[in-house]
C-alpha cells in the first residue's frame, strides 16, 4: 500500500498538468499601420518635417485619430497611418499648415490628396490572434494641382507587413 499511494499520487500529477493548455494570448495580432516618411526634396536622404501637418480621411471626411503623432501639434517627420481592409484603396488629404479661420470657420492650408491603392492579404499569427491584414502591391498617387507641396512619392516597400520601417517616402 505504501508503494502504490506515491505511484498514484505522481500519475494523478502527471495527468493534471499534461491535461492543461497554454494560454491563448494574442500580443502580436495587429493589421499593420502604413508608416510615411517625409523627405527633403533638394536632400532626399534628409528627413525633413511637415509644419501643422493634418491628415484628413476621404471617405468619411474625418480627421485621422492616430497616436503616431499630434494633430497640428507638432511637425513630423514620419507616420503611421491605416488603410482600409475592406476595400482596396484608400485616400487622404495630407494638409500642410493646417489652420481654422475664425471669421470663416473653415480650414485652411495647402491641401494634397493621395490615394493608396492595394490588394489585401492575410497572414495567419497564431490560434490565439487569428488572421490579421496584410497589403499588397502598394501604389500611391498624387492628385495633382497648382500649389502641391508634395513634390515627389516613392514606395520604397511594396507590401505593407509591418510598422516596422518606411514604406512610402514624400519628397517636399
């Protein structure tokens, strides 16, 4: 009787936590976010910032409610911003020197448009995750107008995986 308590004590153990699963946490789920840099055009290796930059959405005509910086508050000189995972295109108006007029109550600025176009994708993470959102064949135009303060686009990653590093370049 003494040799079978502590067998059965270490089978009643080992069936225990055999039986348990790892906990299914997603920490590393996120669609990623688009990240813009802005560049001086007579120096394109010189980040350069963008005074009272505003971004504002095309398709609900929002203002973009992003952490990646402070609307108008400061001058960056990179983003992050989302793209759509329900269509395959996405539009922006990138307004430099955003102000509000008081006597009009409108805003003022030199306002670009840009449209992303894309192709949507997945990745599978992890059971706990699931699928997140990839973009694909990135391109970006620039609406052109008279007073455009974007002077130059170049997509320098194609494929939108993480928010690791750049992957559209603005020349201004």
């Amino acid at each position: 009787m003494k040799k079978i308590l502590p067998i059965l004590l270490i089978a009643c153990f080992l069936i225990y936590f055999s039986s348990c699963e790892k906990d299914d946490i997603c920490v590393e789920g996120d669609t990623p976010l688009l990240v813009v840099g802005f560049f001086d055009i007579e120096d394109t290796t010189l980040a350069k910032e963008v005074p009272s930059l505003r971004i504002r959405a095309i398709d609900n005509n929002t203002v973009l409610d992003n952490d990646s910086f402070n609307d108008r508050a400061n001058s960056p000189d990179s983003l992050s911003i989302p793209l759509r995972i329900t269509a395959t295109n996405t539009s922006y108006v990138f307004i430099m020197d955003s102000a509000d007029d008081a006597e009009t109550e409108l805003e003022t600025g030199n306002l670009d448009t840009l449209s992303i176009a894309y192709t949507n994708g997945e990745a599978f993470i992890s059971r706990a995750c699931g699928f997140v959102a990839n973009f694909n064949d990135l391109s970006v135009t620039l609406t052109e107008g008279a007073d455009n303060w974007i002077q130059d686009i170049q997509v320098v990653q194609q494929t939108v995986e993480n928010s690791n590093a750049i992957h559209v370049k603005i020349f201004h």
